[in-house]
C-alpha cells in the first residue's frame, strides 16, 4: 500500500461514525488466549468508550471495560482463534452501552472489530433496549443470564441482588463457584450444563441456596437455553422464584393437617374403644345375669321338689349350658380378635371335607335352628375337598349359620355347597330381614352392625372374624340380599391354600 492510499484509508478510519478497534490476542503461560490488547482504535471508539485513544491503546480489554464485559471479550477471541467472522449483540454495564459487534481476524493472532453504538443508535431500538431492561429489573424474580462457556454471569437484575445479597458489579463476570459453597456451585453447574447440552428447559422445583443476607432460601427456578442462529448455545437464562416461606407455610399446614387427623383418630379410637367396652359389657352380662339368677333358683328347686322332678333340673341345665356357650363364644370372638389384631390367623391345615366340616357344625346348632322355626334345607357337594384349617372352615359356618338363625327366625335356610374351577362355594340363604345396600358394604367390618343392639344381641364381630379367616385360605366372601327378603352369604375358597 503507497503512502497515499495509506492516508486515505486512515482518514476513512478516522471519520467512519462506527467505533473501530484493532486487537491482539493476549495469552497465558499455557498459550492460551484469555484477554485482547489493543492496537489501534479510532475517534468513534473513543467516543463511545468515553475514553482517549492514548489511554486505551497498549492495555487490555478487560482492563478497559471490566471483567463484566467478559462475555463479548470472548466471542472476539473466539473470532480471532477460529477465523470465523460474526456479528453479535453486545453489553457493557460498566459503561451501560449496548453495542453490535461486528469482528474478523485480519492476520492470525490479530482482530478487528467494528462497534455499533446501538445505545444511543435510533430511538425505537433505544426504547425497545430500556423497555426490556425495566421488564427484566421489574419483575419480582430473580433473573440471571450466564454465558454459556464459562457460565459467568452476564445480567442480573434487581431481585436477583436482593435475593443474593450481591450487587451486580461483583457478580458479573464471576461464576457460581465465586460466591457458593463448592457443593452448591457444583449442584447449580450440573444443572445448567444439562440445560445447554439437552438445549432443553428445565424446571428445578426446589433448589437450595444459601444467600448472603438472607440465610439458606429454597428456590423455584427454570433454566432455559438462548440460542444462535445455528442453535448452538450461547447464553443461559435462569428465572428463580424465592419460594421459601410458601414452602414453610406448606410445611406448617401439613403439619397441622397431620395433627388434626391424629387427633382425630386419637378421639376416634377412644369412642370405639368406649362403645366396644359397653357393647362386650352388656353382651357378656347377659349370659351371666341368666346364669346367676338360675344358679340362685337351685336351691330352693333342690328344697322344694321331691326327688323325681328331674326334667325341672334337666331344663335348668339344659338353659345354663346354653348361657354358657354363648359367654363361650363372646369370649372366643374378643380372644380372635385379639389374634387378627397382633398379626394374621395361623392355619394349621390339613385336607378336609367340606361336607363333614359343615354336618358337624349342624349337629351343634341343629336344636337352636328348630327352636328358632328354621327348617334347615342342605344341598351339599359331598366329594369337596380341600387343604384348608377344619377348624376354621367350621368357625364360617357356624358363624353364617347362627346369623341365619337370628336375623332369619322362622323361616328355612338354605346351605349349599358346589365347585366353581379350583374353589369350592358355600352359600348360606336365609329368608329373614335382609340388609340394606349401604349396610352391606360395611357390615364385615370390625363392630358394624345394621340392627338394634336391644333387638339383636352380639358383638358385630362375626363377619369380621369370618372375612379374616376367608382370606386367610386366600378366599372371599360377599352378599346378595334385600331388605326383609333375606340374605345369602357367598364364600370361595381355594382348594389349594395359594402360597403368599
Ligand atoms: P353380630 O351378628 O354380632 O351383630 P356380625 O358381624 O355377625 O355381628 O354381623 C354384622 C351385622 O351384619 C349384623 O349386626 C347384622 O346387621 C348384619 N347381618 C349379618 N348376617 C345377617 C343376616 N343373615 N341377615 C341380616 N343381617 C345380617
């Protein structure tokens, strides 16, 4: 070039309205490059930089514009290593100036850059730039922007220095690891470098922190990728709601929440203790009032009655046996319910024939059946047999049978068994009061019952029991009844106890 031309592309240097500056890249003892120095820089820059060319040229660029404007130093280095020209949007907070640059590598290890002062350029883009800038300082979340290479902070807004305790002349330009326990940092890191990777949002529901000021809050923050024209990544956006004390609100309600449901069982569980203490009292005091009250008659019987009046004393015995099976059998259910209560029923198993099982509980309770006008109708399956526990199997019949005896006085009841695959079927027909839908649901729960207590005597533990002792041997049992229609009970049950 001859000095003429030399002079005129100065002159053009000197008087284009674009602040212009040539660089070399700086580098480290590892030859890395990590900063610029400038060459030459021309009036406009100066304008721009709002400093003199003498006290720009020979220093570097972070010491011109501080280690906020990290993230533009960069993409200029990047131009000068990989020779690839680019045009980007750049921010000097020091400066508060928003520039385009556009850059190019003149000769290896030298580049230069063109800076379009966009801050003060027309006064739509001024008005979208401050209009961006009062959304992002206005809204009430923490708001931050890290480059995506080194994740340094490139934005912060008003929230986020509140939140963090930090202005954002000392955190721009740093990275987590400037200001979070190690831990933290790496937790943070982990979690933006997924975001960029996976070009993909996430949403981090509760992220712990520890602030400066404010102690340790709980986060909700999404991270969210900006891209390129080529869609490679280049900055990072988090959005961080400080959701500390809805979090301890949320704790506090679900604690009461938790009391009061504890509470309520506790209330609960005292009524059902206090209704089961009256309901066993009552029950068992009736079987012994009767027997008190026939022992009590004994003597003067025994005074009174000359020596053959036997079937006197045969009735009164006959009376208190029965007085006294039924405390029996009170007793049987508390002791089985104590049982189901510590842990399941133990089976002792052995192959049993449902028919025998079903004739031997008939035999006990054939003399209550006829006093009760139930004529019995049998429809058994003799050949059904299965491993089950005899003595439980007979406990369901017997149960079944006897409220069928008292719900259904006075009319015959039906007990048949049959096969259905690998199962056996009892079923239990009465043709006495029946119950309800609603009732049918929650009558083989523990002290259910759809009757009167002064009506019907018992514990409302029978169906109980017999359901425990059903799915004991892996089975089920259900109803089909109607209201004063009667009711037939339905058990299935493996012939093969099924390993559990
Ligand atoms: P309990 O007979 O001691 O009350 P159960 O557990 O055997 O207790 O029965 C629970 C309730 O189911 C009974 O109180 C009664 O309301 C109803 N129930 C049981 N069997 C029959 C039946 N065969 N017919 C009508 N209602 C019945």
């Amino acid at each position: 070039m001859d000095k003429k031309e030399a002079e005129r592309y100065r002159t053009l240097f000197e008087t284009m309205s674009e602040g212009f500056a040539l660089h070399e890249l700086v580098y480290d003892e590892s030859r890395n490059p990590i900063d610029l120095r400038y060459l030459d820089v021309n009036q406009a820059f100066e304008r721009c930089s709002k400093m003199k060319a003498a006290e720009i040229v020979g220093k570097s660029a972070i010491e011109t514009f501080g280690a906020a404007s990290r993230q533009w130093i960069d993409r200029i280095i990047q131009v000068a290593v990989s020779g690839d020209a680019a045009r980007f949007a750049a921010f000097c907070p020091e400066h508060q100036l928003h520039f385009e640059i556009s850059a190019y590598r003149t000769e290896p290890g030298r580049v230069a850059a063109v800076f379009f002062d966009v801050t003060e350029a027309s006064s739509d883009i001024r008005y979208a730039y401050r209009f961006l800038d009062s959304v992002v300082e206005n809204i009430p979340d923490m708001i931050f922007v890290k480059e995506a290479k080194d994740l340094r902070f490139v934005r912060f807004n008003k929230a986020g220095e509140d939140l963090l305790g930090y202005k954002r002349e000392d955190l721009i330009g740093k990275n987590d690891y400037d200001f979070f326990p190690k831990t933290e940092a790496d937790f943070f890191t982990s979690k933006d470098r997924a975001v960029l990777d996976g070009k993909k949002l996430l949403e981090i529901d509760e992220e712990p922190i520890k602030t400066r000021l404010k102690g340790p809050r709980i986060l909700h923050t999404k991270k969210i990728p900006i891209l390129d024209e080529k869609g490679d990544p280049i900055y990072l956006l988090g959005i961080s709601e400080d959701v500390t004390e809805k979090k301890q609100a949320e704790a506090i309600k679900q604690q009461l929440l938790h009391e009061q449901i504890a509470k309520e069982e506790a209330q609960t569980g005292i009524r059902v203790r206090d209704d089961f203490i009256s309901i066993v009292s009552h029950e068992l005091k009736t079987p012994l009032t009767a027997l008190t009250m026939q022992f009590q008659m004994l003597p003067r019987i025994l005074k009174n009655t000359p020596f053959d009046g036997k079937e006197k004393f045969f009735e009164l015995f006959q009376s208190s046996i029965k007085q006294f099976e039924r405390f029996s059998k009170l007793v049987d259910e508390l002791l089985d319910i104590s049982r189901i209560s510590a842990g399941r029923i133990v089976l002792e198993t052995q192959d049993s024939n449902l028919s025998s099982i079903i004739t031997r509980a008939l035999d006990l309770y054939r003399a209550d059946s006829e006093r009760a006008g139930c004529n019995l109708v049998l429809n058994l399956d003799s050949t059904i047999v299965g491993c089950w526990d005899p003595t439980r199997v007979e406990q369901i019949v017997v149960n079944l049978l006897t409220n069928a005896i008292k719900y259904g006085a006075g009319k015959p009841i039906e007990i048949s068994t049959s096969r259905n695959g690998d199962n056996a079927v009892l079923a239990v027909k009465d043709q006495g009061i029946g119950i309800c839908p609603t009732d049918q649901a929650k009558i083989f729960d523990r002290f259910e019952r759809a009757v009167p207590v002064t009506r019907y005597s018992g514990l409302g533990l029978g169906l109980y029991i017999t359901r425990e002792i059903v799915q004991a041997h892996g089975g089920m049992i259900r109803v089909e009844s109607e209201l004063e229609k009667g009711a037939t009970f339905f058990v299935e049950l493996p012939l093969k106890l099924k390993a559990k």
